[in-house]
C-alpha cells in the first residue's frame, strides 16, 4: 500500500469537485492505496474572489454563498508542511487529465502546484499530468526539473501502474504514458505512449468523499445548491483550433479531420459510460452526498452515443433521482426529439459556445462550423421547453477587432439568453491557435498564470484596456 497526496490548486476561491480528483483517488483507493487531498481553494492568502468578479460583472446572480463558507486565515504552506510531515506520502500527484472541457481550471494546476512544493520539505516523489503535460513534455520537465514523472494523456491507470512499480526504478521507468529526465544518460526520455481508455466503466467509482463538505455548495441561477461535477463521456467529435480538445486528440493519433472541423474516426476517440453504470453513480451520489445538482463537464453532451443517452433516459423515468443537469452542447444537436430526452433526463440549464458572432471568422480563423440560423433556433427550442440557457463568449482572440465584439453583444442580445459568460482568450500550448497566436505576437512566448475568466495575457498592450472595458461590461452591454 502507498501513501499518495493529492494536492488541489484551485484559486477560484469558490468550491468545484475536480473531476481528476475524484477519478483518480476513486481508482486509487479501491486498490487498497491511501490518498489525502490538500486543497487550496479556501485560504484566504491563496485564493481570488472569483465569485466577486463575476457577480459585479453580471455575469453571476447575486447570492449569499460568501457568507456560507469559511476561509482560512491560518498559513497554507504550514498547514501542506504539516500534513506531509505527518502524512510522509510516498507519492505527491497533482493535475491531470478527466473530463477535456477545461472547465474545471486545469490548465493551470500544473504551474501552480510546482510552485507550492518548492516551498515545502518533503521526501516524496513527484508525479503531475494534465493538458501541459500532454501538450509540452519536454519544455515543461526542463523548466520544472524537480517533477520526477510527467504523464501525458489520461493518467489515472498510468499513476497507477507508477505507484505498483515504486519498488523496482526499472519496472518504474518503463511505464507507459510517462517522459522524465534520465539521470543515467543526462537525457529527458519519452515512454511509449499508454492506450486511451475504451471502456470508462473500468475506472471504479469517483471519490467525491474526498472533498471537504463546503466544496459542494453551489451558487446557480441566484441560489446555493449541493453540486457535483461529473462526467459520462471523455472525447470531442470536433476540433476547434482554440480547444485544448486537439492537444489530447494529437496526442493519441487522431489528427485527420473534415474540411467541416469534424475528427475523422472520431468514433474510436469519443467514448462513455454505459446507462446503467451512470445511473448507479448517480444514485450513489445523490443518496450518499444529497447532492442536487449535476454539472456536467463532457465537452459535447449531445454527441455522447445516443442508444446510451436513451437508456438513461428511460432508467431515469422509471426511476426518478429528483436531480437537476447542466450541460454543455453544440447548437447542432438540439432539435424537438433531442430536447425531449434533455427534459426527461433532468436537465436543467444548457451552456453553448457562441465564442463570436462573426460566422466567416469562427469558420476561418477558429475551425469551428456552425451556421447563425441553427445557433437562434436552438436558443428558440430550448426557450420554449423551459431550459435555461447560457452563452459562452470569447474576446481577446488574434485577429478579433472591437467591431467583432460589438457584433458578438448584438448576437446575444437577440439570443436573449439566461445567463452569459465572457472569458478571455487564453493560448493554450499545442492547439493550432496559440501556434498561430506566437506567429502574430499575439503572445511573446508561453505564459503563466492562464486563466481566461480573471485575465488576459496579450501582448498587444495597445488591446488590453480595451479588453478590460468588454469584459467588465458586456452583459450590461447585452442587457441594455
């Protein structure tokens, strides 16, 4: 048995189940391991009011979360060196790969977490995955050279094969999935990758005990509920050049796609759970941690295999769990017999990419394809059905000029949608845009600290307050 820490960097300062997580202290634990988590999220000194930012902007409804959970004031780097003084891990893991959205800030943990521990003692080994790690192996094991394995791809059987084979340094350096620096010959070494993972109902059950109680209140639609995020499907059929999507898909060989941005043999890279094993989660959930809310991480809901999502469907009429869905879908899926099965299913609020109005921009330049028509008639659906519905915008990307911005506020406005959101463009190592992105000076060279709902790390200074001004006023811009 090892003993593994697991360490959450989190700095929203807001309570989210990262789907890494829970996937792999699930499957550590029920291989007999003992796993801790440090999380970040609530220390005051650590973390930013996120909740603050965006609530001011409009883009979250005002609640009362702030005063239902509790900060901590005490120090984070004593309180993390007093667990790994007592815990001795044999094992520190933080980032890595689960549900590909990026909608749990993963893309930064990896950063974040390094930092942490070069300010601690510690005689443990060092181990980390995620998007960076898939996208930039070499780069990354030479600027933090302390990590002792870096794992590309989905990492939860890949650390579990490490953790198996700590006793034996050549069993350890022949796992697949894993680059690291190899002392013997001075050289960073690339393993054979592993396999992706067909068969999602071979990963145990998520760990969502792990997370303290607070972690699972919500703020959603102007009230607090108990949430958790989860996912049915890994795997995107698209390939928006933006989306840290394409980083995994090159990753595991799927590089061909349609002249529509569409993953040739997409069938064999987009995979999910079975109906019967979602729901048994579900239950377990609901009954285990009264959770009323689902937030559902997988990048396209409404491409997840429909004979499953129809099973679901019926399991859940037969078997009513009382829970609320949100998802995240393409507008080309929902049509009336779609959104049928969405209500049946519980699904309470849609969230749908907009990124910017301009359709010859986002066909062009971002790889993206859909037509205005099918983005308003879905809006129109889901209205009429009584599902709320949630625009995601982009601003700051190379190329968009203000018009672009105005054009993207006047589209929402006709959208008229229940909720919107504007995140920053942040360069994402490996897509094709943030090689484009250098290429324009968009971006000098890979950056730190990315996160898109908090900042913008452009280079073109001249962009910047401007970007400011959009993103402190766009939904009242939208509104009025």
């Amino acid at each position: 048995m090892a003993k593994v820490l697991l360490i959450n960097t989190n700095k929203w300062g807001r309570g989210i189940t990262h789907i890494w997580i829970a996937s792999h202290s699930g499957i550590l634990k029920s291989n007999g391991h003992n796993v801790k988590l440090f999380d970040c999220t609530f220390y005051s000194e650590w973390s930013h009011n996120e909740i603050e930012v965006n609530t001011n902007n409009k883009q979250y409804q005002k609640t009362n979360y702030q005063d239902l959970v509790k900060f901590k004031k005490n120090g984070l780097i004593d309180d993390l060196q007093n667990l790994v003084n007592n815990f001795k891990p044999d094992v520190i893991f933080w980032s890595g790969l689960s549900s590909h959205i990026n909608g749990e800030g993963e893309y930064v943990s990896l950063q974040y977490g390094y930092e942490l521990l070069q300010r601690i003692e510690h005689n443990s080994l060092l181990i980390t995955g995620g998007i960076q790690a898939t996208g930039s192996r070499e780069n990354l094991l030479k600027e933090y050279p302390k990590i002792d394995y870096l794992i590309s791809g989905e990492s939860e059987l890949v650390l579990l094969d490490l953790i198996k084979n700590l006793k034996s340094k050549e069993d350890l350096k022949a796992t697949k999935g894993i680059s690291f620096f190899d002392k013997a010959t001075n050289q960073i070494k690339v393993n054979q990758r592993q396999e992706i993972i067909q068969d999602l109902d071979k990963l145990s059950f998520y760990d969502y005990e792990i997370f303290e109680p607070q972690v699972f209140l919500r703020a959603y639609n102007g009230k607090i509920v108990k949430a958790i995020d989860y996912e049915l499907s890994r795997g995107c059929i698209y390939t928006c050049s933006y989306c840290v999507e394409t980083v995994i898909q090159n990753y595991y060989g799927f590089n061909e796609k349609t002249k529509k941005g569409a993953l040739v043999k997409a069938k064999n890279y987009l995979r999910c759970k079975s109906a019967k094993r979602v729901y048994e989660e579900l239950k377990f959930y609901k009954e285990k941690l009264q959770i009323e809310l689902v937030r559902s991480q997988d990048t396209n809901f409404l491409t997840i295999n429909r004979d499953v999502l129809n099973e679901l469907e019926q399991r859940l009429k037969d078997n009513p769990l009382g829970l609320k869905l949100y998802i995240e879908t393409r507008p080309e899926g929902i049509n009336e017999l779609s959104v049928k099965m969405l209500k049946n299913i519980g699904v309470d609020g849609v969230g749908m990419g907009i990124e910017l109005a301009n359709e010859s921009f986002r066909n062009k330049e971002l790889n993206r394809f859909v037509n205005q028509d099918r983005i308003i008639n879905a809006f129109k659906i889901l209205k009429k059905n009584n599902i709320k519905r949630t625009t995601y915008n982009i601003i700051g990307l190379p190329g968009q000029n203000e018009n672009h911005i105005k054009d993207t506020i006047n589209f929402n406005k006709s959208l008229d949608p229940d909720n919107i959101t504007v995140h920053y463009y942040s360069p994402y190592i490996g897509t094709p845009e943030h090689k484009k992105s250098k290429k324009m000076n968009y971006f000098l060279d890979d950056k730190k600290n990315i996160d898109p709902r908090l900042r913008s790390l452009s280079d073109k200074s001249e962009n910047l307050e401007m970007l400011k001004f959009y993103m402190e006023n766009f939904v009242n811009l939208v509104r009025n």
